[in-house]
C-alpha cells in the first residue's frame, strides 16, 4: 500500500490527524516560546519525495531541515524543512538576536531541533493514541544545505520503502500581533505497513 492509492476520504483522514497532532505542537511551542502561537496547515498533499526540492523553490535553494525516525510500534521517518529565512526568523524568536547567524551556532542547531523534537513528538502523540500505539520519535538530526542534498539524504533512508509522502504545509502564527507567518513544510513518511495500520485503525482501511 502506498500513498498514491489513497481516496479523497482517506486524504481527508490523514488530514484531521495532522490537524490534531499540529494543535499539540502548537501548544507545547506557545510554552517554549511564552507566548501564543498557531500552527495551521492549509494544505495536505500526497508528493514524490524527489520533487520536493522543486516545491521549496530549487535543488540549489538553502534550506534547513530536521529529520527524525519514527520508532515503537510503528515505523517511518519524518522530515521537518524551513527556507532559511524562515528558520532564522524562527530562531531569532527563539534565542533573540546575537548579531550571529542562529544557523551557524551550535545553540542555533540544537534549538532547531528541539523544534523539530517538539513537532514530531507532539504529532506522534496524537497518531499514537488514536492508534492505542506508542510512537516516539528518534533523536532529530539538522542540516543546513541545499534542498536537493536534504531530500538526497532522506531517500537514502528510505531506500527500502518507497519515495511518497503526505506533505504537510505549516504556518505558525503569532498570536500577539508578530510578523508574517514562518513557513515549513512537515513531511510524514511512514513505511506500507504502517501506513496500513493507520487507515485500518481509523475504518478508512482500503
């Protein structure tokens, strides 16, 4: 089973537990951050991987990205990029401005990640108890460089198990009146078997 086989009813499934699971994580970063923060996801699209680079605007475009490994019951990876802009823009809310590229330090990484941590676990969280599974997420790996490099080091991984996934575009909102939206894009790529498992689970199962 693969995602290109999925309807429009099991689409909109996958929607509502993106949904859930991005409420969670707005919720855990409005406490990192101290302050109100939204995560909206106006658009949930099944993608090839490799075309990826493409959506963010280039293979050459800099990019950071956080990977991360599903582990527990259920398996898959999950991919979490930001144009640099975004991420700087994010990590200045974060750790404030230092007069440095945020991306260049070693704070400025580990933070990102802890972001990526924080999206992936709340995201799994939600899944996992609407599966009655436990889902973790593995230790987050960053790497600032070019879109087509990350997504090359992504399917390496995933050499095993297909090269589609549900692409998750995220905005975060300040709700305190703060500037334009960050954007991101959240992939979720699990591997057939547990793909099947999640329609199954919620009665969508083909």
């Amino acid at each position: 089973m693969t995602f290109s086989r999925l309807s429009d009813l099991q689409l909109d499934t996958l929607r509502e537990l993106s949904n859930i699971g991005m409420g969670h994580a707005a919720t855990a970063l409005s406490q990192l951050l101290r302050r109100g923060i939204s995560l909206h996801v106006p658009n949930l699209t099944v993608t090839d991987i490799s075309e990826v680079p493409t959506l963010l605007g280039g293979a050459e475009m800099v990019v950071a990205g956080v990977t991360l490994d599903v582990l527990g019951e259920a398996r898959g990876n999950i991919l979490l990029i930001f144009p640099r802009e975004s991420a700087e823009r994010l990590l200045g809310a974060l750790v404030g401005q230092t007069g440095l590229d945020p991306l260049e330090t070693p704070l400025g990484a580990s933070t990102l990640c802890e972001v990526g941590n924080i999206l992936a676990s709340a995201y799994l969280t939600a899944l996992g108890q609407m599966l009655q599974m436990v889902l973790i997420p593995s230790v987050p790996r960053m790497a600032l460089d070019m879109a087509g490099a990350v997504v090359d080091a992504v399917l390496i991984e995933l050499s095993q198990s297909g090269d589609l996934a549900l692409m998750l575009e995220t905005e975060f909102h300040d709700n305190e009146g703060g500037p334009e939206p960050i954007r991101g894009h959240f992939f979720l790529l699990p591997d057939p078997e547990t793909l099947h498992v999640i329609l199954k689970t919620v009665g969508e199962d083909l």
